[in-house]
C-alpha cells in the first residue's frame, strides 16, 4: 500500500469523485491508498471500497469468463472496476499496474453532504461566484475546519471560576496575574472615568476589589476580545478592523444604555453583548484570509455572512461554554421590529444599540427611530430632567468606553 500522490492526470476525472467540492476531494485522496500490482494478479470486487485503474491494463470477468478489457488510458477508466449496475465480481490484471483504492463510506457522506449543500445553495439568491465561496465555506463549517477564535486562557478560566461560590477576589486576583497584558487592562480600566474612584488603582488585586467579581468577569473577556480580530491578509485585516470599530461602538452605545436606562441588567453584560456580536463572522473572514483566490470582492461575503454567522457563533459560544441567552442575541440582533413584552433585556438593549449607530450614519433601516418598540422602550429619544437629550448626555459616557476599549 502507498499513499495516493498530490497529483494526478485523473484526479479531477474520476467518476464519480468527480462530483465532489476540491476540499472535499483532497480529504477523500488523503484516505485513500495506492496498490501498486504485478501481472495476473486478480482482484475481487469488495462493497466497502471503489476500485480505479490508475495505471496498466485488466481484465474484467464474469463467473471467471472475461467480459471486457481495457487500459488506464481508456474513458473506462474513469469510472468504479466494478458497480452494482454491472455483473462483473472480479478482475485480474493482464500487466503491471496501479489501483486507487476509496473508502466507499467515507465517499458517500462526503457526497450526502455536497448535496445537501447544493440544496441550501439553491434557495438563496447568489451568484455563481458567491455559490462557490458560500459552499466552500459550508463544507468547511460541517467538516468543523473553520478556525474557531481562542480567547486567552485566563479570560476562559475565570469565566469558569466565578461560577463557583468556592471562588473569591483572591484566586480570581490570581488568575489574572498568569496573564500579564490582562493585568495591565483591568487595572487601566478601573482606573478610567467610567469607574473613576478616590484613590489611583495600581495592583491587580486593588483592580477587581473595585470592579467586583462578575464586571471582572465580563471586562475579561470583553478586553480580550480585541486580540480576536486579526488577518494575514491586507484586504481581510481592513474588513476585521472596520468591523471591530463597528462593534466597539455599538458595545460602548449599549454599555450607555444599560447604565443610565435598564437598572436590572449589568452594564459590562451589555458591553460583551455587543463585543461579540459579529465574533462568527471572524472564522468566516480568517477562512477567506487562508484562502484568498476563492473571494472575488468584500461583497461575496455578505450572504455567507448572513447565512453562517449564527452557527459559527453557536459553535464559539459552544466551545466557550457561554450560555444559550448569548446564541438569541446573536440570533436577535437584527430584529428591528421586535416588540417583546416586559422589562427590557440584552436583546433589546443591543438592537437599540444597533439601530443608533446605524441612524448616526445614515444608514437606518427606518425614517424615523420613534416608529421602533425597542427605542420607545428605553426611552430613548426622551429628554431628561435637566433638559437634556439623552443621547446627546450620553455621547461623553459612549466616547470614553470607545476610547478605553480601543487602547485596552
């Protein structure tokens, strides 16, 4: 046995291999085998396995009688030695020669999925260049080879560790001391206007004694968020740091919001939110950075975006073992209309978030904000005590979290 070489004259040809995406086919080609077989040697048919004639001639037979002949040079050639629409059980070859051997198994699913592929293509509205990309990525999603973002160790650690009523400020103060760029953003932090105190914070313990465990625990991952949104590529890193802006603004607009409109929820909770909004789009943008022939142009991306970015992000908070509330916000965040009865949630905070930045630029999907439930819920375009439009108060408050995530 011997592995099958990277290339050959029939590697795109053989039937019916041939159907399958090129990622897909290289994984088949890396289980398979290579028989390299002496004059007269017979073969058998197996169910378990597809049979192709590389290189030599054979002789197919028939309860031992031989019905055909032929060489690797023959269209033949490019189908199965043997097919279940075929009596031939056996074949010996009449010359030295070469026998690809495929995993049938592993084939057919490979097939199962291509078609179930094809099928979700079809239904979306996309051109023969985005058909491709958005299979391509698809195929890498289900075969899990989409490279899912790390976040630091700490951060991850101390996410699990809050969780445990065992933990106080002292192992989570050690936690953050294993990684050094961490300690050095939370005691930044506790020491900007937004958590302004008396007193200069200058040690990592003095840092989340004055945050508290659960704003140590969110700022945490929210000020490791950053070292996610990286790219190889000069096209690609310019659409990830576009998007990064993007999210830090809508992350500083909902941190406003919750301070100053939702009591019952946890500012820094609402920071993540927006944080990590857009987090499945990176595998998406690091896949297309790997393999940059397979993008056209930036706008390829948008369907695939809108299609996959859900469970991409399923799988993200899967691996991070975050709650489900996080996949509806992902899920919701776009849902411009929703009119949810009750106080107001995450969910609701992030869409007025959105929709905010989006009318600041120009770019809202309404005329007019007042026509949406969610910023009537928040109270959003109301004027405060003093005179002041909300937003208008808020905008110092939205600025420093921007400037502060930025540096962090």
């Amino acid at each position: 046995m011997a592995e099958v070489p990277g290339n050959f004259s029939q590697r795109r040809k053989l039937k019916p291999l041939n159907e399958l995406l090129e990622d897909d086919l290289d994984y088949l080609y890396s289980e398979s085998t290579l028989q390299r077989l002496k004059p007269r040697t017979l073969i058998g048919a197996e169910p378990d396995k597809l049979l192709y004639l590389l290189e030599g001639e054979v002789s197919l037979l028939s309860g031992g009688f031989v019905t055909e002949t032929f060489t690797h040079l023959d269209q033949r050639a490019l189908q199965p030695l043997f097919n279940e629409s075929l009596e031939e059980d056996a074949a010996v070859l009449t010359s030295y020669g070469e026998l690809l051997e495929v995993d049938r198994g592993l084939f057919d699913a490979l097939y199962s999925q291509a078609q179930a592929a094809t099928t979700e293509t079809s239904q979306l509205d996309l051109s023969e260049a985005e058909q491709e990309l958005f299979q391509h990525l698809l195929r890498a999603f289900m075969n899990k080879k989409l490279d899912l973002p790390a976040l630091p160790e700490a951060a991850l650690k101390i996410r699990k560790a809050i969780n445990d009523p065992e933990v106080g400020s002292k192992e989570i103060t050690q936690i953050v001391q294993t990684d050094p760029v961490l300690s050095a953003r939370l005691v930044r932090v506790a020491n900007s206007p937004l958590y302004g105190t008396w007193r200069e914070i200058r040690t990592v313990r003095d840092a989340v004694r004055r945050l508290g465990l659960e704003t140590t625990k969110n700022l945490s991952f929210s000020l490791s968020v950053k070292s996610l949104f990286s790219a190889r590529t000069s096209l690609i890193r310019s659409f990830i740091t576009d998007l990064y802006a993007q999210s830090v603004t809508i992350a500083a607009i909902a941190y406003v919001i919750a301070v100053n409109r939702t009591p019952q929820l946890d500012p820094e909770q609402a920071l993540l939110c927006g944080l990590i909004q857009n987090l499945g789009l990176i595998p998406i943008l690091k896949y297309v950075d790997e393999h940059p022939s397979r993008l056209q142009s930036l706008e390829m991306l948008g369907k695939s975006f809108d299609n996959l970015k859900v469970p991409v992000s399923t799988l993200i908070f899967n691996e991070w073992n975050f709650d489900p509330d996080f996949i509806e916000i992902v899920e919701q965040a776009e849902n411009w209309t929703r009119g949810r009865e009750g106080p107001a949630d995450y969910v609701d905070v992030l869409i007025a978030a959105r929709l905010i930045y989006l009318h600041e630029r120009d770019q809202s999907p309404v005329r007019f904000l007042n026509e949406l439930p969610v910023i009537n819920k928040l109270d959003l375009l109301e004027f405060d005590d003093d005179g002041q439009f909300f937003l208008d108060k808020a905008r110092q408050e939205i600025e420093d979290m921007q400037r502060l995530l930025q540096r962090s």
